[in-house]
C-alpha cells in the first residue's frame, strides 16, 4: 500500500471515529464529551487542508484532502440519526473548517458548497447566519478570495429562511456580505482571479435576488417598505463595487450593458429609486437604515457613488435605463431647465467617482456633466432665491477637487481640455461672489502648479468679461455707475489672488521652477490688470494707486527677481538636464517680471 493510501486511510478512519464517539456521547447525554469529539472531528479536516498548504500543490496530497472532505460530507449529510447530531453540534463551527478545501480544487469547492447548502437547509438559519458570517469576517482576504463562494451561496439560501425580524437580521448581515465584494474590487486587475471576481459579484447578485423574495413575502407594508430602502443601499453599493472592475467599465466604450449591471439597475425602480431622486441625493438621503457601526463612512461613501454611477450607466447605456424604467433625456431636460434643481444635482455629484475608478467611468461622468451644464441661459429657469449657496457651496469645492484631480490625470491632452472646460462651465453656475471665492479656495489648496495656472487664467477671462459688460451697462445708463462694486473680480479682491502665489500665504517666496507656470500666470494677470485699468481710465481694483504700486515694487516683484535671478545665476553654466531645465523654465518667468517692474515704475510716476 503506497504512503498516500496510507494517509487518507488514517485520516478516513479518524473522522469516522470522531462521528461516532460524538453521535455516542450525545446519546448518552455527556455534554462535555460531545463537545471534545466534535472539536477531534474539525481538527482532523483542518490537519488535512493544513497538510496540502504545506504541500505546495502535491497532486496527491490535494487527491487525499478532496476524499477526506467527501466522507465528511457524507457523514454530515446522512439522513441517519447520526448525521442529525453532527449537523447540530457542528453548525457553529464546520464552515469555516471547510471552507479551507475550497482553494485545493474545483471539485474540493464543490463538495464544500454542496455541505454549506445542506446545512443552511436543514439547521438553524440563526445559527447558519451566524456561523456564515463567523466564516465569511475570516476568510475574506486576497488570498483566500474563491473561499467565499461557498459562502455567499450560502447566504442566498439562509436570508429566505428568515421568519422573524427579517428587517435587522438582514440589515446586520449586509455590510459582513458586502466585504467579499470589497475585497474583490481590490483582486479585479489582476488576470488570475478575473474568473473568481465575476463569479463573486454574481454571488452577490443573487442574495438581492432572495432579498427580493423575502419582501415579497411580507404582509406588513412598513416592514416590505423597510426592506426595499435596504434591498436599495445593497444594490447601489453593489453599483459602485461593480462600476470599479476594468473589465466592466471597458463596457462603455461600446455603450454596452454589462449583465451585472442590468440585473442592479433592474431593482432601482423595485425599490422606489428613481434617476432624479438619486442624482439630486434625496433618495439616499431619505434611507434612515445605515448600520451603526466603524463601516458606516465608507459604506455611506459607497452608497452616495453608486447612486451617481447607477444614473451614469443609464446615461451612457440605453439599455440600462430601460430597465431601470427612466428616460435620460426627461432627466437632462429637467435638470437643464431649473437652476436649483441643477445645482443641487450638481452638489450631490461630490460624491463624484473619481481617481479610484476606471479612467471610462471618469470620461462618463465628464459627459454627463456637460450634457446637464448644457443649458440654455434663455429657457433655464434661474431661481438663485431657491438656492442656500452658504449650504451648497463646501459641496460644490469638494466637486470641483474631484475634477481637478480627474482633470490632472486625463491621459490624453484633448479630454484634459473638454474635462477643464467642464469645470469651468460648471464654475459660472455660480454667482459672481461665490464663483471668486470659490477659485480663491481651489487656488490656495491647490497641490499643483498648472492647475493654479489654470485656474488664474479663468480669472483673468472673467475680469475682461466684467470689465467689458461694467463699461457697457455704464455707458448705457449713467444709473449704472457703481455697478463694478457688485462683483468681486473688478475690486481689490481679485489683487489677494495674485498675491496668492507671488506671496504665498505659508511664508517664503514661491517654489521655483516648480511654480513657475503658476508664477508666469500671475505675473501676466497683474499686468493685465495695469494696462487695463490704465486703458480704461479706471482704478476699480486700486492697482494703480501709489500705496499698491510700492506694495507690489517692494513686497512681490523685487524680491521675486532677487530669487530668480540667483537660481538663473547657479544653473546657467551647469549643462545637466537639470541645469538646462531650470533655465528655460526661468528665463519667461524674468522676462515677464521685467516687465511688470517697467510698468509699475512707470505707474509710479503717474499713480493717483
């Protein structure tokens, strides 16, 4: 008889040993006994998963490990009375003994799902929810994935078994579900586990499904009520895990529908979620069944960025939309047509998917984003009473870093200047006041140059525009006279921007050449605001005051060109990458400082 043989017979007789001294034990009523024979039974299946682990994929070993798990699975499974007693002492505890089999084979994953559906048939569904979920908190990681199929089918069998309660128990259950998905997400990149990934998301899937069941069953309309709002934070959190998987994403650029998210999109209006009510965040808002407990930010998280992605994949995919029995173009026109409905869609989309998402989900929602700012000045109903800015505006910041950061990372020149142009639009929603603060605010909190640079640029486009529509409106009613007092980018203000990044806040002199995009910008726009004021005949910003004009000389352009010149001065001769580097991105930066210099001496013979 060879060594393997061997093996599996020990091992064979030890298990039907443990069986039965815990079958005689019982019967004789010696609790602790019972108790002892029982644990003797998982060790001995807990030894042989060990012993395959160790074996660093011994064909034999695994062969020996897949009939150790067959007898177990026909002892726990016997009709006999035998069998009964097993079951009853071992539900707490077999799952996540068994399901340590599952990485072993195919056929070893198998028997073990074929043991967890037995048990969630036929023992406590209180106890088989607890024992799952025992199982399920330790078996989800990275490396032990494909363990938690067994037990998500398992899920889906006990939550129908649920009588009593079925609000809470199920409510407890979802975010222990939820972490197999979580962990999935984190495994989708990589090609191994692709199989695994969508067999997981199709486990999960299904518990909507008995979810669904369950609420049908219900004669009490609060209580079938209850479990629809919870059926509907499951579907979108399920949403925005899915939404992360490439392979999924990679839909949209076909405009195709991916399975799992017609099934999701399917449940929406099931469970009394609609398009607007979802975009605008009310649907979620209303939903009063969070889980009190350490996950509740990030599932919240998750909640809010499956709601805006459950709209983006009806945006982009027809299909989907049908299914979830809406109409897109109702929706745009809608939002289109009414300011405050717009922007407060608009301060929802904070939650906007961004850098932890497929790079076709961002040029989605950039699209989306476009069609909604598509309005038409003419036909939108412009109700800014409506609107509490005080409230929306951190919502609105928190949107506008997610789009820089979206726009930073577009990998191509021509998206980054649709996805900034985006950002614009969405900016002159907002009134002149709020628009310059909240430019100010993205300026200081900026983390990089160019998008500062950027941003200084916007700017100066809207002092021309002001500029151009003051000179207009004055000279067309002489009423019109203080108009420039009413908007904050022809006052004083708009030099504190400039000031910004020639004298950051933070102390010390700009970050050069880091900066020097940012600094040539705001060289340019202080400039801009000299000849302008000049040409116009006006002093609105105070620019061409003599206190501002000495403040300038001696506080930012003097000791700017002291800096920069110095740098020129170490880097001119040095013929490294660096050295020439530093060089050409210096000498601009001097030579529009000169020109500010000129003009402000200039100004200073003349200042008012």
């Amino acid at each position: 008889m060879e060594h393997s043989d061997v093996a599996v017979n020990d091992s064979l007789h030890l298990l039907r040993e443990a069986a039965s001294l815990c079958y005689q034990s019982s019967e004789s009523g010696d609790i602790k006994q019972t108790e002892t024979t029982a644990k003797e039974f998982l060790n001995v299946l807990a030894d042989v998963a060990k012993s395959v682990e160790n074996s660093q994929g011994n064909e034999q070993i695994s062969e020996t490990a897949c009939r150790v798990l067959q007898e177990a699975r026909a002892l726990v499974t016997s009709s006999d009375p035998q069998g009964q007693v097993l079951l009853d002492v071992l539900t707490l505890d077999l799952p996540s003994v068994i399901v340590k089999f599952v990485e072993i084979s195919e056929n070893c994953r198998g028997i073990c799902e074929s043991i967890i559906t037995h048990m969630c048939e036929y023992c406590s569904h209180r106890e088989m929810m607890f024992a799952l979920s025992e199982a399920l908190s330790s078996s989800c990681s990275n490396e032990t994935l494909s363990s938690c199929l067994p037990l998500l089918h398992g899920f889906t069998i006990v939550i129908l078994r649920i009588q009593r309660r079925p609000v809470e128990n199920i409510n407890a259950l979802l975010p222990i579900i939820l972490r197999a998905g979580k962990v999935a997400v984190s495994e989708a990149a990589d090609e191994d586990n692709k199989d695994v990934v969508a067999r997981i998301f199709e486990k999960l899937i299904a518990i909507s499904t008995s979810m669904r069941e369950v609420c049908n069953k219900q004669v009490v309309d609060e209580k079938k009520d209850q479990l629809r709002s919870i059926l509907g934070l499951y579907t979108l959190e399920l949403l925005a895990l899915v939404s992360k998987d490439g392979s999924i994403a990679a839909s949209l650029n076909a405009s195709k529908a991916p399975s799992l998210v017609l099934q999701l999109s399917e449940l929406l209006p099931y469970c009394g979620l609609s398009y607007v009510g979802l975009i605008t965040g009310r649907d979620v808002e209303v939903n009063h069944f969070w889980n009190d407990d350490g996950e509740t930010v990030e599932s919240k998280s998750l909640v809010y960025k499956g709601a805006i992605l459950a709209v983006l994949w009806g945006y982009a995919c027809k299909e989907v939309a049908a299914v979830a029995c809406e109409n897109i173009d109702t929706l745009l026109k809608g939002l289109q047509s009414c300011k405050s409905e717009r922007i407060r869609a608009l301060s929802n989309m904070k939650h906007v998917p961004s850098l932890d998402y497929p790079l076709q989900i961002r040029n989605t929602c950039i699209e989306f984003l476009s069609a909604v700012l598509a309005a038409d000045s003419a036909s939108s109903k412009d109700d800014n009473e409506k609107i509490d800015w005080s409230f929306i505006t951190p919502s609105l910041f928190a949107l506008f870093q997610s789009m820089q950061s979206i726009v930073i990372h577009m990998p191509d020149p021509e998206q980054r200047e649709k996805a900034f142009s985006v950002l614009k639009k969405t900016l002159s929603e907002l009134p002149p006041q709020q628009r310059f603060d909240m430019l100010k605010g993205l300026i200081i909190n900026s983390n990089h140059p160019s998008v500062a640079s950027l941003l200084i640029s916007v700017v100066k486009d809207e002092i021309d525009r002001t500029f151009n529509d003051v000179s207009k409106a004055e000279g067309q009613d002489s009423n019109n006279r203080d108009l420039h007092l009413q908007t904050p980018f022809i006052t004083g203000d708009v030099l504190e921007l400039v000031e910004l990044i020639l004298k950051p806040p933070k102390g010390g002199p700009p970050d050069l050449p880091g900066q020097s995009d940012a600094v040539i910008v705001a060289l340019n726009l202080y400039r801009f605001l000299l000849m302008k004021e000049k040409i116009e005949k006006t002093n609105y910003t105070g620019v061409l005051s003599n206190s501002c004009l000495r403040k300038v000389q001696s506080e930012w352009l003097l000791p700017l060109r002291v800096l920069v010149s110095g740098i020129l001065a170490q880097n001119v001769n040095d013929d490294s990458e660096f050295g020439s580097l530093t060089v050409s991105l210096l000498m601009p930066v001097m030579a529009v400082l000169t020109h500010c210099l000129e003009l402000v001496e200039e100004g200073l013979r003349h200042s008012i």
